[in-house]
C-alpha cells in the first residue's frame, strides 16, 4: 500500500529534503545546458534578460509582509523599515570585511578551471547568481529547519521544484555554472537542517517575515545584476539574512 507524503516524511531522515533540492538543481541545470547550446548568443542574452525581469517580479513578492498586519503590529512604530536597512547595512559591513563576494567569484573561477569551462563562459556568473538565488528565501530555511525537525520536507519539495524550472532556465542562458551552484545550496541548507535537528522550532512569523523582505532587497540587486543596470555586491550582503530576525526580536522586545 502507498504512503501518503505525511506517512513518507515520519519515514525519512534528516537532510533529505536538501538531497533532493540538489538533485533537482542538478538535473535542471543539465537540462537547460542542452538546450541552451542550441541558441545563439543574441537568444541566449535575450533569456538572461527575461530571468532578470522574472526575478524582479519574484522580489517583488517578497516585499509583500513589508505591509503585512502581522509584521507591522509586532513592531513599534516606524520600526518596519528600520529592521530592513539596519539589517542591510549591518549585514554589508559584516559581508564586506569578510570579503564574501570576492570569495564567491574566486570559489566560481577555481570551480570553473576544475570543470575545465572556457575563460569566456558565463560560468562564474551563473554560479554566483544561482548560488544566490537558490539560497536566498524563506524556503530555504523554513524547509531545511522543518526537515532538521522531522515534521516534513514539505516545504523543500515545493523548493525543488521551483528550483528545477528556474535551474532549466537559467542554465540555458548561464551554462554549467548553475548546476554547480548545487554545492553551496547543499551545504547552507545543511547548516540549517543542523540548526532545526538541534534546536527546534525557532523563528516567529515576524522574523521570517523580516528575513524575506531583506531577501527580497537582495533578489532585486541579482535582478540588477541580470539585466546589467548596477553589479551589486550581493555575496556582502548575505549575513543580512541572519540577523533580520534578531534586528526583529530586539525591536519586537521594545
């Protein structure tokens, strides 16, 4: 007799969910890079530019619990805006003295010689960009916290399956650099499931809201990126993303 996913999920163990959004990355990518090899360069320029416009629209959707009643009330008053920007400005001088773009780009043209890519491929962009896109988002740590819990990989399902599509996308445009964005997810959302098996249940709905609008600011910088209006650093923004929820807690303590 079939499990239903509820029954399948008691059945699983920690860290799944994360092997299969890999998995799922990787095939994507696969996917996209047949088909991208097919297309000229003025179609596969055309494509990036697309991804960049869907991304500002997914950013846009991020912003959404900016003016959300359960944020606004677990606020004080003018307080919404402030978790945002300290969180960016604090989580930017974090990023920035830990030199994290750089990092990034240097771990995507050490992995580009490994794989052997040309000096001239999108390989490090598309590594970086995925790497980004990927790992910023609710999902990503709500589903591996719930799946470090073992109340399901619900969550990280739906992830994988998002991810798939945009890795398809992606790759056609990027190259292989996307599938190989797979490494850092994996191990990111690792660190949570970790967190989750460890600790439980440990964000409020506010401080995940918090968290996705600070995501969202940074998916409309990748957006940036995509569509070559400003190269921001957004591998310096990254430890804004752990400390929107604490900005939220202290304000939400106020």
């Amino acid at each position: 007799m079939g499990w239903t996913l509820h029954e399948y999920n008691q059945h699983m163990f920690p860290g799944v969910g994360t092997i299969i959004n890999i998995l799922t990355i990787i095939s994507g990518a696969s996917l996209g890079v047949l088909v991208g090899n097919r297309m000229n360069t003025r179609t596969r320029t055309l494509l990036t530019d697309v991804l960049g416009l869907v991304t500002l629209l997914g950013a846009g959707s991020a912003l959404i619990p900016l003016w959300s009643e359960r944020y606004i009330n677990a606020l004080p008053q003018g307080w919404t805006l402030l978790v945002v920007l300290g969180s960016l400005l604090i989580g930017g001088l974090i990023g920035s003295a830990l030199k994290l773009e750089n990092r990034l780009d240097s771990l995507g043209e050490n992995l580009r010689i490994r794989f052997k890519a040309s000096s001239d491929s999108p390989f490090v962009e598309g590594f970086v960009a995925a790497s980004l896109l990927f790992a910023i988002g609710p999902l990503a740590i709500l589903g591996s916290i719930s799946d470090g819990m073992g109340t399901g990989i619900d969550q990280l399902i739906l992830k994988s399956t998002l991810d798939f599509f945009a890795a398809m996308a992606f790759a056609t445009s990027l190259g292989w650099g996307v599938a190989v964005s797979a490494i850092p997810v994996g191990i990111y959302q690792a660190t949570w499931t970790i967190i989750g098996f460890g600790l439980g249940e440990i964000l409020d709905g506010y401080q995940v809201d918090a968290m996705t609008i600070v995501g969202g600011i940074m998916l409309i910088c990748i957006s940036f990126r995509l569509l070559n209006i400003k190269n921001v650093a957004v591998g310096n923004l990254l430890p804004a993303l752990a400390i929107a929820p604490v900005f939220a807690l202290l304000a939400h303590s106020l």
